[in-house]
C-alpha cells in the first residue's frame, strides 16, 4: 500500500481523474524542444505554455517493432481546476506508433493543440496504451469533433485498449508577460 501512496500519478489524481489504476510495462519518455534547450517532461513538473510550443518527442521503451502503441495527451482541468466543467480537454492523439520509436513514426489522429490554460494550474497528462494491432484504434475524434469533454476511459473502452502502460503528467499554468522575459 504505501507504494500506491507515494505512486506520483496517484497523488496527482491522474490515476482516478484520467485512468484506472495499472502497472505500468513500458517506459515513455516526453521532451519538449526549443532553439535553446531540450525539457524533460517529469511527473508534477511545472512547465510554461512558451516552452510548448512545438509538439514533444514521446519516446516508447519497451515492447518491438511488431508492437504499436497509441498516445494521448489530454487537461483534465478544463477550463479551470476548480471546476473542470469540459473535463478532459484532447490535446493530441499519435496511434500507430511503433514500439521502440517515437511519435514521429506514428500517424498523428488529432494534431497537437498548445497548452494555454487561462485559470489556475493544469495536469497535462500523456497516456500510452498498446494497440491490438496496426490500424487498430477505429474511433478515433475527428476535426470536426469537439476536443472538449473528451474521455480517456471512454476512449479506451471503445477501441479495445484495456489498461494503459504507461503515464507521465507535468503542470502549467498561464504565463505572464514577466515570466516569458
């Protein structure tokens, strides 16, 4: 028990607000890159909206190249943590990917949307679940689909993706003009 207690993802509420509780099996990795320098995402790290700008490298680690792996990267604090009313809001879906690669292998299903969040401080969570098969994940949103109200669960229930196999949040919040400087 006192690993479930200490398990970051549980005292982030990311495990209960996002996901079931699982094992994680696979290692995922997340960076975000500027001009000047490379961020590591790391679980209940602060990271400003300025150094998202650019869609991040999510690394998989584990499983083969005969494994594919889907990613979301979703704020289950929309539009505010107080009342997160449009809870989860869908950044990015990346299905397909390979296992032993990175995102850019896999075929982007909603394109990256920049986290800039307008009340308080926001998880940004990024879930990895491995795909039955290549082509497997058959619902997923469209552009035309809201990215407002989505569901990980929901999401995962539909395409067969039991529990995820990895997990990573940081947080972030609106970022006034004397922090950007």
């Amino acid at each position: 028990m006192a690993r479930l207690s200490s398990d970051p993802l549980v005292v982030g509420r990311v495990i209960g607000d996002v996901v079931d509780y699982f094992s994680p099996c696979v290692k995922m990795s997340v960076t975000y890159s500027s001009s000047t320098k490379q961020l590591q995402v790391f679980n209940g790290h602060e990271l400003f909206p300025s150094s998202l700008a650019i869609k991040p490298r999510v690394e998989v680690h584990g499983g083969d190249m005969r494994s594919f792996f889907m990613q979301i990267l979703t704020d289950p604090d929309a539009p505010g943590p107080s009342d997160p009313y449009l809870r989860e809001h869908l950044h990015w879906i990346v299905t397909d990917i390979p296992g032993t690669t990175d995102s850019s292998f896999g075929r982007e299903a909603v394109t990256y949307e920049l986290p800039r969040p307008n009340i308080g401080i926001h998880r940004l969570v990024f879930v990895l679940f491995k795909q039955k098969q290549r082509d497997g994940v058959v619902a997923a949103p469209t552009a035309s689909t809201p990215r407002d109200g989505f569901s990980t669960r929901k999401f995962a229930e539909e395409n067969e993706l039991g529990l995820p196999v990895a997990a990573v949040f940081f947080n972030v919040q609106r970022e006034t003009a004397a922090r950007r400087r």
